[in-house]
C-alpha cells in the first residue's frame, strides 16, 4: 500500500516525466513491433498500419496507465475545478455574495471557537497535565461551595495520599518592589517546595525551592519570571543571587522560570516561598479558609474516584470527634478533588458554548442561504447540465462536478474567514474576554486554523448534496426543453428552496429571540440596585508591607492619617478604608455567632461577608443607614468593641426588629465563654451585592472597625465631587507623601467595578445581537433570491395571466402570499426553536423565562418586516411583467 501511494506521489510531483516516459515506452514497444514486422518481410508501410491496428489507440493506453497509477482521479479534479473557476468567474455577483457570507460566518465561528479552544480545550503548558487536580474544602451546607484549603490540610496531606504522587498549595497576591521612592506593585505568587515539580515544569536556570526556605526567617529568595528577566535583567546570565528588594526586605534571585510557563490565569511574575510557622498549621486551623490552594498530582494509573475516596478516607481520619468536626459535619464539609483546568474554567463554560451555538447557527443560515443561490444557480444551468449528460456525462461526473465546485467555494471562504476572524479575535479584548479565565491566552493557534479549513472542507460536502440531487433529477429531455411548463423535478426542487428559507426564517428566530433574552435580563441585572450608590466613587488597593507595619498600632496610624489626608484634599466629599470592596472579584467569607442564637441540633454555622472599616466608609459608599449609626474612626479606639450588620444579617436573627444592643462574635464556635470577644450591634445598613449583582442568598454581612479587626490588605475608598476618575492622580501622591514605598493598585471607580462584572452576560448579549443582525440579513438575501427566481420562472405565466385579464395587485398578492406562507411556517418552526434556545440559556439568564411573550412578539414583527420587505421588489417587478415582452421572448 505505501509502496503505491508512494508510486503516485511521485508521477504527480514529476508528471512530466511520467508522461515523456509513458509515451517513449508506448513508441519503443511500437517501433520494435514494427521492426519485427519488416524483419519478417512486411513492408515499412503495411508494418505501421498493422502495428498501429493490433497496438489499439494510444490514448486509451496512456489512460489505462493513468488509471493504473490513479492518476486519472486527480486529472478529473483538476479538470472539475478550472471549470468550476470558470463558472464562479462568469457570474462574479454570485461569487462575492457568496463569499463574503462564508468569510463572514466562518470568521465569526473562527472567533469565538479560538476562545473556546484557548479557554476550554486547550491543555496545559505541563507534561501529562491531565493528571493535574486541585482540591479545596467546601461547606455547602454553610453556603461556601468553595473555600480553598490550609496549610494544616497541606500539612497533613502531603506524603500520606497514596494517590496523589505531589502535593504543592500557593497563594496568589501582590508585593512592593523596588527601591525607596521607586516601588511599583508587582504580582506575585507565594507557592510551597514542591510546586513546581508537581507541574513539572521548573527553572531553566537556577533550582527551585527547599523545604529549609519556608519559614519567615529563611524565606528571603526569589524566582522571576522570563518576563521579568528580560524587562528588568535584559536576560543577564548572571542574575542568580542578585538582589531583589522586596516590602523592605532583601530577596536573593534563586532561578528563572522557562518563557512559556504559564500557570492558569496567574498574572504573578514573581514567586516566593510561602513560609509559615508552626501556629499556622496547628489542627485548629484546618478550617481556617484563607486564599490558599492545594493543587497535586495523579498517580499513574489513578482515577479521579479513587483520588477523592481516599481524601475523603483521610478526612474522616484527622477530623476525628469533638465539637468542632460535628459542626464542620453539619455544614457538610468535604474536600472536593477535581481536574485543575475544568475547575479553573468551569464558571465561564456554559458561556462560551453558548456564544459558539450562536456563531454555529449562523453559519447555518450562512450555509442555507448559499445552497438556496447555488439551486438557484443551478436551474439556470440545466441546459447546459442536459447537454453533459447527453454527450455520456455520467452520475459521478456530475456529482464530482458539483462536490469540486461547492468545496472550492467554501475552501475560498474559509481563507477569507481565517482574516476575518483573525481580526475578530484582536477585537476580542474589547468585549472583555481578557478579563476571562485563560482570556489572556486567546490567539489564532494553527489547529484552529486547520479545524476551520477542515470544517469548511466538510460544509462543501454538505452543501453540495442538495445541488448534486437536484441535478441527478433533471432528465435529458426536459433539460432540453427548459423553457416548457415545470416538471416534477422543478417542483420537487421548489419545494427544497422554500425548506430551506422556511429552515433560515426559523433558525434566525431563534437567533435573534435568544439576543432579545440576554438583552432583556441585561437589563434586569442593570437595573438590579448594588446597594450603594457607585457614582462618583473611586477605591484602589494598599497593601502594607509587614516588615515596616509588623505593630497594631503602625497599621491604624498609617490608615487615620491616610483617610485624615484625603479627606482633607479639595473635592472630596468622604473618605474611608475597607478590607474588601463590593464587585472586588474577592469574595471570601467567614462565619459569626449570636449571643443567645445557639445552633439547633444539625444545623450548620451560616457564610457571611465579614469586613474592616475605618474612616467614613459608610458615607464614602452611599450606604443606607436603616437603624442605629454607622461606626465612625474613634470606635477603632474605644475599649468598647462596637459593629455594623446589614439588614440580611439581621433579619435572619431578628426578623421582627431589635438588632440593635445584640452581640456578635467572630467565628463559628458558641459564644459562651467568649464574652471578651464579642461586638455589640451599633447600626443597621442596607444590604450591598458583594459578590456580583444576581447574588440571590442573603449570607448578611458584618461590619467590624479596623483597629479591632486589622488587615495589612484593605481599599481606600473616596467619594469626590467631581469626576472620580481624575482622583487617581491625587490619590497617589497622598499615599507617598506618608510612606514612599508605598504604592496603590486595582484604582477603579464602583462603576467600572460593576461594569466588569457584567462582562460575562454583556459579552454574549453583544454578540448575539451581531449575529442576529446577520442572520437577519442572510434571511432578506434568501427570500430575495428565491422570490426573484420564482418570477422569472414563471415569467411567461404571469404574462399570460395578465393578457387574460389578471391585474398587477392580485399578482403583487401571489408573491406577497408565498413570502407570508414562507414566513409563518419559519416562524412556527421558530418559536419551537427558541423554546429550545430558552431551555439551554436558564443558568445564563437572571429573571427571564425561556418564552417570553414580548420578545417572541418583537422578533416575530422584526423577521416579519425584513421578510415583507425583501419580498417587495419580486412582487412589485412581477406586477409590472409586459405581456407582450414576456410572450416575444419565449
């Protein structure tokens, strides 16, 4: 078999040769049969007549050895596309309609399945990476389906999870780099000894960490990125042990990590040890949910069952009795094992699947719309196809004919669609993809390229069944006779165009309902109310580096003086800090008791949001204060530990009133025994959406003052008078002035916050509105055509008809009513569809039902007006046929 393919490859590469060789052959073997001939006493003239007679034609011979080499198959596509070329050259209007549909519609699929690809499919830059897993602790009775893990869990895990061959956490945040005067914030990642390996992918330069280095005594190494090599080292070799200052600390340069590593969405561009003490990974802080994560690695051979099975055995081992692990039991915690990049993309899946079904059902219609031009097309060839057939065109000429033609029609297509979507997925960014899990990663990768070709490969195919079956079906006779009354066949193939605009009318229906249900609940979750008011707001991220602020009473003088400052600047209105903004893509919670609550027998300790504030916070944000007041500066230094809730918190304690005067304690354990640690209730405040404007659950929320509950990590938060924007630049300098080193990141306004967490519901509202926008001109380019084509067919009857009497409104209805009866049946065919559609959207759409009556209204007037309009030419240029024109022309 390779033999022959080998055989063939090269009479195609040297065809040339092969034919010179063929036919020196064919004269050798000729003129030695002539030798002979004249040998024996024939002579020379009557030798090559008889040679020539017994030898047979030449032609047929050198066919037989073309076909014996399986050349003649490549002779026949050769010969099928210079005339399908021909064809597309004769009648240039249908060849650019053409295309640019299927540059259009295969450019807008080749968009959206590079994001598909680049977030969903394609698989991490680390050998074997399908055996990478993550696992975080969740409490889903608790109202925390995620909570990272600890380092008591990483403590106790690590070497005693057959299972798992590595085990590595690391912990995502920001530092301080540079010198006095000098500093920028730099992302960095804080990742245990083994986190590297567990990837399998380390320094190329350098080693990775030791277990001797992860303490905070020992911690002060760095490994850098190649990024940050090149940016800041221009690629010195000799950057191992160079020093790195670091939140005030001296870090020496221990490696440098490979150019194309890439861990998940991690922006971290330094990575440091993530050093601990022996406190921190006590048992009593195996619940502790912090920003940690624990990824590791399968065992060869290891299934992801038996990975969680024998977690869960371990589990069960450590938790042990006692108070706590039942609490943990009521909450019903468990360790949840699951693939590291599923996990990692698992929220934006049904997302990008739906904005690919929507690009796909585009080229749906695409691809109807140019089978109904190519029948069209067809029709006006059918003499010219009779005349083929008569000369002994057989079946499989015809269909290789067509099959050659369409493929080479969408094969130019595709090439038009790899620039169009080229330049879509540059434009990407602008509808926030980029903000997206993996959405950095997005680029036109030469598989994607090739999954399109192919696919316009196969979309030849398919268009050309239809055709190459309507072609099959014109006889010889009736093919000649072209311009007799219709046939079965042209019926037959009428009724196959109005399928297929009957099919374009419903998938566009859906398509553009689908847009109206995204818009629609956009809409709802816009005018959802953030429970603050966002103009004019401006928060940006300070994070105190612990060696300068390791005391209390360093962290809350910085923070007064800080919000003192601001508040003093000119144009603003107040200011304040909190550990944690709304919207802030941070939404870690914790827990709290009541005094006097205890917990019924099986009930677990509730999820709350639990933040720091200081300085006029409240005011700063336009919360609403329903009772009490707010906690001011000095409650941060008042012996009394004073709070606020929000009013979910407080009507699930006290659905009645008298929130007020109660205590609360941090934490999940009773609060008997605690009386020390425990706030007393000062103010009540609106509910604010923390987590993302559609949150439903209530988990409440309490406010705590900064000097009693500090952070080194918080937002300052100010209010102006004019545009917010503009703050930034002050902003900055205000914070220098106190402390050089010390810079502020993430500086968004609340609006912009509230904008980029509508990005996954705008993003495909936008895009389904583009193609529905398409579909709905593909759907007025195929009525057009069909109508149009139907009046010229039946040129010759609506001539008679009119010199019989017949006026030009009651033929302007004939067409008005087939484009009617064409677009009722799509349309009932559509809302089948887009009940369909609805159905797959639900977990995508916020308060809006999978039939509404009012976008299945809309839609259905839209598609109306566009189908109506596009039938108003072929109708009107119907009406106006010259009966004595049409019947001189016949």
């Amino acid at each position: 078999m390779w033999r022959r393919a080998l055989s063939r490859v090269r009479a195609l590469v040297g065809r040339r040769r092969f034919e010179d060789g063929m036919s020196e052959e064919m004269r050798f073997h000729l003129e030695a049969y002539v030798n002979d001939l004249v040998g024996a006493g024939t002579p020379p003239e009557a030798a090559w007549r008889r040679a020539r007679a017994e030898f047979g034609s030449v032609d047929n011979a050198k066919d037989d050895c073309r076909e014996a080499r399986g050349l003649m198959l490549f002779d026949e596509l050769a010969r099928n596309l210079r005339y399908a070329v021909r064809l597309l050259r004769k009648t240039p209007g249908f060849t650019v309609t053409a295309l640019a549909t299927l540059a259009i519609c295969i450019g807008a699929n080749l968009t959206i399945f590079a994001g598909v690809y680049s977030i969903l499919l394609r698989p991490m830059p680390f050998p074997e990476a399908d055996r990478l897993v993550a696992v975080f602790n969740a409490y889903p009775k608790a109202g925390v389906p995620d909570d990272g893990s600890t380092l008591t869990n990483y403590d106790e895990r690590r070497g005693r999870i057959d299972a798992l061959a590595a085990l590595a956490v690391y912990r995502d945040g920001t530092a301080i780099v540079g010198e006095p005067g000098s500093t920028e914030r730099e992302s960095i990642s804080r990742v245990s000894p083994e986190f590297f390996a567990t990837l399998g992918a380390g320094p190329v330069a350098g080693r990775a960490f030791t277990e001797a280095e992860m303490t905070y005594q020992t911690d002060h190494v760095v490994i850098i990125t190649d990024a940050y090599w090149r940016q800041w080292y221009d690629r010195d070799r000799a950057v191992l042990g160079r020093r790195i200052r670091v939140d005030g600390v001296e870090r020496a340069i221990v490696g440098v990590l490979p150019p194309d590593f890439s861990f998940l969405s991690s922006k971290a561009r330094l990575y440091f040890p993530l050093s601990s003490n022996a406190e921190e990974r006590e048992p009593k802080r195996r619940h502790w949910g912090s920003s940690t994560h624990m990824i590791a690695r399968l065992r060869p051979g290891t299934t992801l069952a038996e990975a969680q099975s024998q977690v869960d055995a371990h589990n069960a081992a450590v938790e042990g009795g006692g108070i706590e692990a039942k609490a943990m039991a009521d909450a019903g915690f468990r360790s949840i094992v699951e693939p590291l990049h599923a996990g990692h993309v698992a929220a934006i899946r049904p997302t990008l699947l739906l904005m690919q079904a929507g690009a796909l059902f585009l080229l749906l219609i695409g691809a109807l719309n140019l089978v109904n031009l190519l029948l069209i097309r067809a029709s006006q060839h059918v003499r010219e196809l009779a005349v083929r057939q008569a000369i002994g065109a057989g079946r499989r000429h015809v269909v290789s004919a067509v099959v050659v033609e369409t493929t080479a029609l969408t094969l130019g297509g595709g090439l038009l669609g790899l620039v169009v979507g080229a330049v879509g997925i540059r434009l990407l960014p602008l509808l926030g993809t980029d903000r997206l899990p993996l959405g950095t990663h997005i680029a036109l990768d030469p598989r994607v390229a090739v999954t399109v070709l192919l696919g316009a490969l196969v979309l030849g195919v398919a268009i050309a069944l239809p055709i190459a079956w309507y072609s099959l079906r014109q006889r010889v006779a009736s093919g000649m006779q072209f311009e007799s009354r219709g046939s079965t066949a042209s019926r037959a193939a009428q009724r196959l165009r109005h399928g297929f605009i009957v099919a374009q009318i419903g998938l566009a229906f859906a398509l553009l309902s689908g847009a109206g249900l995204l818009g629609l609940s956009l809409n709802k979750v816009m005018a959802v109310s953030p429970g603050f008011r966002p103009e004019r707001v401006l928060a940006g991220q300070i994070s105190l580096p612990w060696s300068s602020y390791q005391r209390d009473a360093d962290r809350l003088a910085f923070v007064e003086r800080l919000v003192g400052d601001i508040a003093r600047t000119p144009g603003v209105m107040a200011a304040g800090i909190v550990t944690n903004v709304p919207l802030s893509g941070n939404s870690s919670r914790s827990s709290a008791t009541v005094k006097g609550r205890p917990r019924r027998p099986g009930e677990s300790p509730r999820a709350i949001y639990s933040y720091s504030v200081g300085g006029d916070y409240f005011s700063a944000m336009g919360f609403t204060l329903r009772e009490g007041r707010f906690v001011v500066d000095a409650d941060s230094r008042r012996a009394e530990r004073v709070c606020v809730v929000d009013e979910d918190f407080a009507r699930r304690y006290w659905p009645t009133g008298g929130a007020i005067g109660q205590r609360v304690f941090p934490g999940s354990n009773p609060a008997e025994g605690r009386e020390v640690e425990g706030f007393t209730i000062v103010g009540v405040v609106g509910a604010a959406k923390q987590d993302r404007l559609t949150e439903d659950d209530a988990l409440g929320a309490v406010y705590y003052p900064f000097g009693h509950r500090q952070d080194n990590d918080f937002f300052v938060v100010t209010r102006t008078s004019a545009v917010a924007e503009a703050f930034a630049n002050t902003l900055r300098p205000i914070v220098r002035a106190i402390d050089p080193d010390l810079p502020v990141n993430d500086i968004q306004t609340m609006d912009a916050r509230i904008e980029d967490s509508l990005v996954a519901r705008r993003s495909p509202a936008l895009l389904a509105g583009v193609f529905s926008g398409i579909a709905m001109l593909l759907t007025a380019i195929g009525t057009y055509g069909v109508l149009s084509y139907a009046v010229a067919q039946r040129r010759r009857e609506i001539a008679l008809r009119m010199a019989l009497g017949a006026q030009p409104a009651q033929v302007r209805r004939q067409f008005v009513s087939l484009a009617l009866g064409l677009l009722a049946a799509g349309t009932a065919l559509g809302v089948i569809a887009a009940w369909i559609t609805g159905q797959a959207m639900q977990t995508l759409l916020y308060q809006v039902p999978a039939l509404h009556v009012a976008v299945l209204a809309g839609t259905a007037v839209t598609l109306g007006v566009v189908s109506l309009a596009a039938c108003l030419v072929p109708s009107y240029r119907a009406a106006r046929v010259s009966p004595m024109e049409a019947l001189a022309d016949q």
